[in-house]
C-alpha cells in the first residue's frame, strides 16, 4: 500500500524566531536618540521661555525703575521757560482746560426730570452771565468799545484805554487789541475775549492809544482798530503776534485826527472799511491795501453860525446802503451825508437835512438793520450826553410818515427834523445805544450812572422792560448775533456779559404793531 502523503502546516509562530527588543542593540541605539531628540526639544524650548520671562521682567523693572533726573542750572531752566515752543505749548493747553472747566454742560442732567425741566425756566430778569476782567492787563483801564464776533459766539473784542495811573513809558502798558487784553507805553488796550473769564485769549499791541476796534464780517481772523494819531491798523489772529501785520502810514493823506468811529460796509466780494475822525474827515479803505485811503472826503458845514468844521463822534450805515450814511456830532446834531455825486446833490453833508434834538454831544448813533416783513431801515436811534435817547425816521420818509397824508410835526420852526420818541427815563449820560439784532422793537442803552435798560417800542414807549444797574459807569454795549446775550464795558475795566435769552423772539406780528405803534405817533407828532 502506499503512504498517505503528508500534509505540511505553517504557522507564524512556527515560522519566527520571537525575539527579545532590550536585548537588541539596534533597537536600544534607536530609543537612546529618540529619547535625546525629545529632551533636546523640550530643553530648547524651556530655555526660549525662560529668556523671554527673564527679558519682561527687565522691561517691568526699567519702567518702575525711578529715572535719573538730569540737573538743570539755573541759566538752563530760564532758557527753556522763555522758549517760545515752551510758552506755546503751556498757553495752549491751559486754554483747553480753562475751557473745559468753564463749559456750563451738566453731564448728569436728568432730561427726563420734569422738576429739573421747570428749575432750568429761564426767569424773566437780567441775569449776569460772565464778567471778564480782573487781569493785570486791564487794570486801572476803562473799556472803551466792545463787540461780538460775527462768526465765533464765544468771542468778543474789548477796547481798553490807557492805565489811569501810569507815569511814564517805564511802568505803563503797550497798546494793545486782545482777544481779551494788551497794552504800551499808556495806551488803550483792545482786547479780543474769549470764554476765559480771567484772562484774554489773544492780546495785540499798537504803538499809538487804540480808541475804537471792530472785527471784520468778511475775514473772521482779523481786527481791525483806529488810533488816537489817527492810524487804521489790522491784527491777524494767525499770525501769533501781538503787533499789527498791516497799518496806515502817518501821513496827510489819511487821518490825523482821533478815529473813534468804523465801519465794515459791502459784501463778501467788494467791502471796504469806513473810517471817521473827529476833525470831519471820512475816509474809505481796502483792508489788504492801507498806504493810502480810496476815498476822502472832508465833511463841511459852510452855513454853521461857528464853525464849518464837523467833529464827528459816531458814524452809521443803513442797510444795504454804501453811499450815504450819517454821522453824530460833538455840537449835538446829526447830519446826513453822502460819499460821491449824485444828480442834484453834491458829495458831503446834505445842509437841507440836520436831525438836530440833542442838546450835548451824540455819544451813540443805531441804524435799524433787522429785516422783516416791514421795511423799518429808515429808523435810527441817537443817544447823547443830554441824558437822553431819541428816535428818528429818515428825512425821506418823514415827509410822509408811516401813514398815507404825511407826518404830523416832522420838522420843527426853524426847519429841522424832529425825533419820532424821546426816551428821558435816564440818570446821567447816555453813552450807549444799540437795537436788537433779531427782534424790530427791543434795544438797550447805557448810561454812565452804571444802567443798562432793556426797551421794547411794542410794550411801552416811555420805560424800559427792563433794568440793571452795574454800580460803575457803562461807556459801551453789544449784542451777540442771536440777540440771547448783551455785553457792557465799564469804566473799572470789566466787560459784563448779560443773558438776556429770556426776550420773546420776534414774530411776524411784531413788525405789524411796530408799525401801528410809529403810525400813531407819526399822526400825533413829537
């Protein structure tokens, strides 16, 4: 028989030698460098952290480390005190934070507070705002103008006069405009203020006494001021300097008389500066070209019974008029007048119109210039040192009134023209008057017993609505464009800011009764 054949079985571990790995050498030299690998790693990177904590802890170090101060001589500190980046710098910034801290806004108002609403009522009463002054700069000064900026609410422009008690050159002050206060050897000091109640925001300085100042509506960064020698001088705020960039020449062909009285006339594109001096002389000037007027024209009186010489004191512009305007005297009169030629009249003093109800000096003259539904441009408001305030319609339309058939008593017996009102409810010199810039029937008046009085023509025509006694003479006040604040400058030196936002604004009807209110008293007569 044959053999059953055999059949062969494979397994693998029949097939493999098992095999111990710790006693492999290959294998142990593979795990030895495996092993080195990772703590080389690890190690590189504890050693990066350990650098980077090391070098933070020597940043904090340095920065809590106290510096070492370097020693400053003497000589070394004043030098750096006197820099003017230096006094830049600390002027700058002190602005922002007086501004800061004089801001009236209430952060924790309550506006949904009823009761907060009714305490915040404004009350029917003049109310000082502000009062600015009180620097070494206005001391022993008395305010001889101010105004408020056309574009910048927050400023105004303050004319101071020459130190009262100054000696000599040595311990006066410069001459001066500011944006609140400045000054030379005893003269006055125009000052352009801000909302910086203890000092000016600008100061700038001329070499003669500054009488009169204005700012310009057609270059919001310039002052323009008049001198008592009769120079027209121009500052610009830009150019961080007290001394003016532009100004007149001492010279014949100009002024050489005190220039108390300016006027910025025309528009955007074609403007000029109007300047009178008290010798009678007007002249016209382009700001950016002060060598010489463009125009001159001396006013004359050749049928007055003294003198033909006119002293002008005040000088006004009815709206959207540059060629004719009219000027107040020192002999009480107020005359109109005319720039150029016209058919039948000649340039200067109209002799057939004198506006002559004043028995002193005209210390003020107001053309009305509020626009409305009713034309009141021919009004105009005088105030004088005869301790009144009059009212008078222009000759043109005094003819005939506010009513058709004509005025009742225009003119008086010797030809004149009579005043519409006569405001007499005054205590000594009236120094000031000026209307309102948005309602027709309200203006103000100063008078040197320290009043100011408010007047509304359609609440009564003999009182003021109005009063508040400063306790100092008032040489001069202004309204801020919105007609909400009223300032007045006193002889001590302070420009008291009222807030007079209590007024009613004007309404249509307004303009209606003032003319109802002229219209009787045109028929009655003065």
């Amino acid at each position: 028989d044959l053999a059953p054949k055999e059949t062969v079985m494979y397994s693998k571990a029949i097939q493999t030698t098992p095999v111990n790995a710790a006693t492999s050498p290959r294998a142990a030299d593979v795990a030895d460098a495996a092993s080195a690998d990772e703590r080389s790693t690890v190690d590189l990177a504890l050693d990066a952290e350990l650098a980077r904590i090391d070098e933070a802890l020597a940043s904090e170090a340095e920065l809590t480390a106290q510096p070492v101060l370097a020693t400053l001589s003497d000589d070394e500190r004043a030098a750096i005190l006197a820099s003017p980046p230096f006094q830049r710098f600390v002027l700058h910034a002190s602005r922002l934070i007086e501004r800061t801290l004089n801001d009236p806004y209430d952060p924790l108002r309550d506006y949904a507070t009823l009761e907060t609403a009714a305490a915040d009522a404004p009350a029917q009463q003049m109310n000082i705002l502000q009062t600015l002054g009180g620097h070494a700069l206005t001391e022993g000064r008395a305010v001889l103008d101010v105004q408020f900026h056309p574009k910048f609410p927050e400023l105004m422009l303050v004319v101071y006069s020459p130190p009262k008690y100054a000696t000599n050159a040595s311990n006066a002050a410069p001459h001066s405009t500011t944006a609140n206060a400045s000054h030379p050897a005893g003269a006055p000091v125009p000052a352009l203020a801000s909302s910086l109640s203890a000092r000016p925001e600008f100061v700038f300085e001329a070499t003669s006494p500054i009488v009169s100042a204005t700012f310009s509506p057609f270059h919001p960064q310039w002052v323009v001021g008049g001198t008592f020698s009769g120079e027209i001088v121009v500052w610009d705020i830009r150019a961080d300097q007290r001394l003016p960039i532009l100004q007149t020449p001492l010279s014949a062909a100009g002024h050489t008389y005190p220039v108390y009285s300016m006027k910025m006339i025309g528009t955007q594109n074609t403007h000029q500066l109007v300047t009178a001096s008290t010798d009678g002389v007007v002249c016209a000037w382009q700001l950016n070209m002060l060598a010489q007027p463009l125009e001159v024209l001396e006013l004359m009186h050749s049928q007055h019974p003294k003198t033909d010489e006119v002293a002008i004191t005040t000088i006004g512009f009815r709206a959207n008029d540059t060629a004719g305007f009219y000027v107040g005297t020192e002999e009480g009169a107020v005359y109109a007048a005319q720039r150029h030629d016209r058919a039948g009249t000649r340039a200067g003093i109209q002799l057939d119109t004198v506006y002559a109800g004043h028995a002193g000096m005209v210390t003020a003259l107001a053309m009305h210039a509020v626009s409305g539904p009713v034309d009141f441009s021919d009004l105009f408001l005088t105030a004088s040192v005869d301790w009144t305030v009059k009212l008078w319609q222009r000759a043109s339309s005094a003819s005939r009134g506010y009513v058709d058939g004509g005025a009742s008593g225009a003119y008086d017996a010797t030809g004149h023209l009579r005043p519409l009102l006569s405001f007499e409810d005054m205590d000594d010199y009236v120094m000031d008057v000026k209307w309102s810039p948005v309602h027709p029937a309200v203006f103000a008046t100063a008078d040197a017993s320290g009043c100011v009085a408010l007047y509304d023509l359609n609440a009564d025509l003999e009182v003021p609505a109005f009063r508040f006694s400063t306790g100092t003479a008032v040489n001069k006040i202004a309204w801020n464009m919105d007609g909400t604040r009223l300032v007045a400058g006193t002889t001590t030196g302070a420009a008291i800011v009222f807030d007079v936002g209590f007024l009613p604004r004007p309404q249509n009807e307004d303009w209606l009764t003032l003319q109802h209110v002229l219209s009787e008293q045109a028929v009655s007569g003065y």
